[in-house]
C-alpha cells in the first residue's frame, strides 16, 4: 500500500490536522523535480538541416527517460506511485509557483507541529494520571497499597484504561509522522538536485518528539495499577551470593509494539524499580562482559546446548564507571536430567575484576567481611566454592573479555517474588571487546571515551522480551501469562 494512502486510512480523526501533510509535501517535491527536468533539457544544435529524422528518440534526462513527458518529473512517476494518490484536491502547492524556499519552510512548519502536538498531548496524559495518584494516595515511588473501595477502584480503572489508550494513540501518531518524514526526504533525495536527507533527519532526532523518554508515564501507570491490584512486596534480603532457578522463554518485539506490550503487562505486574534509576525511568542501563578463549569454547558450548556447559561474564547496572560488579556463572543442564539451569552470582569492586583474570584475586578479605556482618557458615562456605570454582575456570580455560552486550532493560516484578518476572531489553548492541588481542593490565572492558568503529558493534533490530517462571507445576501458571504467551501479537 503506498504510504500516502496508509497515512490517511490511520489518522485518527480528531487529530486529522496535526498529521504531517505528506501528500502536499510530495506534490511540491514532484513540481521542482519538473522543473529541474526542464532546465536541465540540452538546447537544441543548429545544423543547418531543415528536415528532422523520425526514427531517432528524442533527448533524454539522467534518468534514461525521454524529456517532456507532462506530469512525469525526471523520468517517471516516483516510486511507482500513481496521481491518484494525490487527487485529494489542489492547494497552494498548485495554485502558487512551488521553490526549494516554499517546500524547506512547510518542512520546518510540519516538524515543529508534530512536536507542539506531541507534547501538548503528553502534558495532558501526565496531568491526568497525577491526578489520579493523587486520589489514590500514590507516593513518589512507594504506592500504598490496599484499602481502596471497589467502586473508586473501578472508577480509577477505567479512567486509566483510557489514559493508557490515548498514550498508545499517541505512540502511533508519532510512528506514522516519522515514517512520513522519513519517506519524503527520500523521496526529495532521489528526486532534486540539493540533497537534505540526512540534514533534516538529524533536526529530527533532536525533538522531543522522537528522542524524548516517556516512560516516567510507564512508572506512573504501574503504580496506579499496583495500588488498585493491593500489591504487597513480601520481605527480603539481598545476599552475597544468590542462585536462580527458573523456567525461561524469550521472544522478539517490534519496537511499533513495545508500549502496547509494556501496557499490557504492568495491569498485572509492577515495574520493578531500582534506587539507580529514580522514579522518571522504567528501565536501566545493562553492561555484560562474556568471557571466553581463542577457540570460542564457552561460546560453542552453549550454542550446542552441551551439558553443563558454562557462560561467565562481569555484568554492571547504570551508565558511567561501575560502582559494583556481579560475576555470574549460568550453567546448563538438560530438561531430561530433571535438573535446571543455574546462574550463579557473587560481587566484587571494580578494581578486583583484573585480579580475577589474572587468578590472583583474594578471597579470605570477602570471607572475613561476610562473617563480620553475621553470615553463616554455610553461606560463607557456598561462597567459597562458587568463587573458587570461577576462578578455576578463568585460569584453566584462559578466558578473557570476548564480547560486551548493553541493553536498557524494564522489569516486572513484585519485589522478592519470582514467580512471575518479565523482562523487556530495548536498544540491544553486542561489541567485540579486545580480550583475546591484548589489552592494558587494569583494563577489562572498552573504553567508554573512545569511539567504537562500526565494524565492532552490531545492533540489534528487535526488543527481546524474556519470560521467567518460578512455579510449582505447570498449572498454577497464571492465565494472563498464558494469554500473554499464546496472543500471537508478540
């Protein structure tokens, strides 16, 4: 369908005169391409012959096209597309002579119309669900929860519920704008002579409306819902050392689809919030440094799903230098064996991560300091075979730092329950890290200050949704889980 055509079938309707005016914009832009096609026709060579022979073509532009063809700018109709999607009606695009100056001066116009509408509409959407907190008794960060009368509950519910679908409104307003520009500046490139594309594209990455971050109204939605649904976090305690055993499955997410998705989910789980990430944020920063040798052993192990095989990585939360760093082993195992896969994790400072590689990392301070705050000798003891094990396998198998994923990750989670934990991780790159070529004593990752050539870094096109369940048996999965998984839509 041309894209022309798709733009108006999707306005919604109330909105109609905020959209861009891509159909006007094409218009121009195949006026000037008609006039460039004419200037640029070669003036006729005086022979002295009267006569003219006709078996030979006429002249022809750069595009291989006879000149002179009414209506077909430089060669043919663009794209393929035909006038009829342009028989919306003449305009001043027709009525008045068509410049570079007239078609530059409505881009900046739509841009900047796009950009007041978008955040008029976000102001709005965020008043609303202030006041709703307000009603509700929301905090900053904690909700209280519990204790609301059904009937302001149903109530708020609904209201919600419209706010969440104006928000999702909005999201495809901006999706169908940027794709309109984004499709005009091409068709300008390909068409005229003065080049803008990649000038205006970068206007367009410096708006709010494209660049902005929006997901303090994702925060604000999941702690209404936390309120209505009465959420209590069980109490619990961070450990030196943990372990995690679970039921995971991962899917790909179009970015079109991850705020319906993230809507979706938090109307039965709360956006688990770290005190890194304050309380504008529903997502944080996620750096893992995997491990691994010259023959890419621990890599091919996992590809190939052999028992027990291991990953190793170093994995930080947050931007700028780590302040705290997880070493964590995840160990496969075979559904058959009646065991699950294990991760398996202890922390260390920063600046003991090259002892580690260099096998000279010193255990006894940790265990003194793990029994100073009153750990058992138990804990002290699984500690103590988990670091000597890691160690172990960095030496014998001569891992290094191979390769670096980072990932703005957004979690559900009520806190201390893992029964039901989704995550979604947006903005996925993996980049080679120099490990296995050499690098500085202290230094185990890339340096953030340097840039990082193209051909070292891959992008992942996708949003990468993963689903961990911690259950009993099969059948207490929750059926808003299973109607999550069996939708379709992800």
């Amino acid at each position: 369908m041309k894209f022309g055509l798709y733009l108006r079938e999707n306005v919604v309707e109330e909105w109609k005169q905020y959209y861009l005016q891509y159909d006007k914009l094409k218009r121009m832009i195949r006026i000037l391409a008609e006039v460039e096609s004419k200037a640029m026709a070669p003036e006729p060579t005086l022979t002295g012959k009267v006569g003219f022979s006709l078996t030979v073509p006429p002249p022809t532009n750069a595009a291989a096209q006879p000149l002179g063809r009414a209506g077909k700018g430089m060669g043919g109709v663009m794209d393929g597309d035909s006038d009829d999607e342009d028989s919306s009606g003449g305009d001043e695009a027709d009525a008045a002579p068509v410049t570079h100056e007239l078609f530059f001066d409505l881009l900046e116009k739509e841009i900047q119309k796009v950009h007041n509408f978008t955040d008029r509409k976000v102001t709005e959407i965020r008043a609303k669900l202030r006041d709703v907190g307000k009603r509700l008794k929301i905090g900053t960060i904690e909700v209280v929860p519990g204790g609301q009368p059904l009937e302001i509950g149903d109530a708020v519910r609904k209201e919600v519920d419209e706010v969440g679908e104006q928000f999702l409104r909005l999201e495809k307003y901006v999706n169908l704008n940027y794709t309109g520009f984004h499709k005009i500046l091409k068709k300008h490139d390909r068409w005229l002579t003065n080049p803008c594309r990649t000038f205006y594209l970068q206007r367009l990455q410096n708006h709010n409306w494209t660049q902005g971050d929006y997901s303090d109204v994702v925060v604000t939605m999941s702690q209404i819902w936390s309120a209505l649904r009465g959420d209590v976090a069980p109490e619990g305690t961070a450990t030196e050392s943990q372990e995690f055993v679970r039921s995971t499955t991962k899917y790909w997410i179009q970015d079109e689809d991850i705020s319906q998705l993230k809507w979706f989910v938090l109307q039965h789980l709360p956006v688990l919030l770290q005190e890194s990430m304050g309380t504008k944020s529903d997502s944080q920063l996620v750096n893992s440094v995997y491990l691994d040798n010259a023959t890419l052993e621990l890599y091919k192990g996992r590809l190939d799903k052999t028992p027990g095989a291991i990953a190793v990585r170093f994995r930080w939360y947050g931007s700028g230098t780590p302040e705290l760093v997880f070493v964590e082993r995840k160990t496969h195992r075979e559904a058959w064996t009646a065991e699950m896969s294990v991760k398996e994790r202890f922390t260390v400072h920063p600046s003991e991560v090259p002892e580690i590689l260099a096998g000279r990392f010193d255990k006894a301070k940790h265990v003194e300091k793990m029994r100073a705050k009153g750990k058992s000798e138990k804990e002290v003891e699984d500690w103590d075979i988990l670091v000597t094990e890691v160690c172990q396998a960095i030496n014998s198998k001569q891992l290094v730092p191979t390769l670096r994923t980072q990932y703005m990750r957004t979690a559900f989670q009520i806190p201390f329950d893992a029964t039901v934990r989704i995550s979604l991780d947006t903005n996925l790159c993996m980049l080679t890290e120099t490990g296995r070529l050499g690098m500085d004593q202290d230094r185990w990752f890339r340096d953030p200050s340097k840039p990082v050539p193209r051909n070292e870094i891959t992008r992942f096109p996708h949003a990468v949704l993963e689903v961990k369940l911690q259950l009993k048996d099969e059948g207490a999965k929750p059926q808003w889980v299973t109607d999550l998984l069996s939708s379709g839509t992800w």
